[in-house]
C-alpha cells in the first residue's frame, strides 16, 4: 500500500506558469532528479547528467530562482567557496481542465 504524500498547492498564476515552464525542461527535469537524495556539485551533477557545465550553471539560477532548488555552501581547507545543489521538491503534479490549471508541489523532505 503507498502512502499519501500531501502537496502545497500553488494558486498565484504567475508561479504556475514558472513552474510549468521549469517542468517542461529537459535539463531542469534532469538536475531536479539528479540532486534529489543529496546535495551535490555543479560539477558532479554535470558529469553525471552529461549536461554541459555552462546549462548546468543557467538552469542552477533559473531553478533557484524559482524556488525549487536549495543552495548551500562553504570553504575548504585551501580557502575556495563551494556551493551544493538539492531539489527542494519530490514531485510536481499538474491538471488541467479548461482555463482551469491546478499546480500541486510535494516538498522534499530527504
């Protein structure tokens, strides 16, 4: 039996409209699932995705922006900052029935 994951519903059409584009991306697909179970790397997710590292960076932003992906940080031993990237959701649902567009977002809580 599987159990019932609640999502947030997005209800500002503008948001909708963002997330709906995101969605639509095959990289943003990509490094959403890529960065789901643990924070990683551009660089990591660009090896493993085979994403070239500059789309890596352009869809890093426009995820972040849009609120989908948490960015966290630190400096090494040799002084250099280094960011980690996880997908801030689990699952994005979408309906569709006429000018009616539902958006549900399922957080990621791993």
């Amino acid at each position: 039996m599987q159990a019932l994951i609640s999502g947030i519903r997005i209800d500002d059409d503008s948001r909708k409209d963002a997330i709906l584009e995101v969605i639509s991306d095959k990289y943003c697909r990509a490094i959403l699932e890529n960065s789901m179970e643990k924070p990683k790397s551009a660089m990591e997710i660009s090896a493993e995705t085979k994403i070239p590292i500059s789309t890596v960076y352009r869809r890093l932003q426009t995820l972040h922006d849009n609120k989908l992906l948490g960015i966290s940080g630190s400096i090494s031993d040799d002084g250099k900052k280094y960011f980690l990237y996880k997908s801030r959701i689990k699952a994005i649902s979408t309906s569709f029935n006429g000018s009616n567009i539902q958006v549900e977002i399922v957080p990621n809580t791993c």
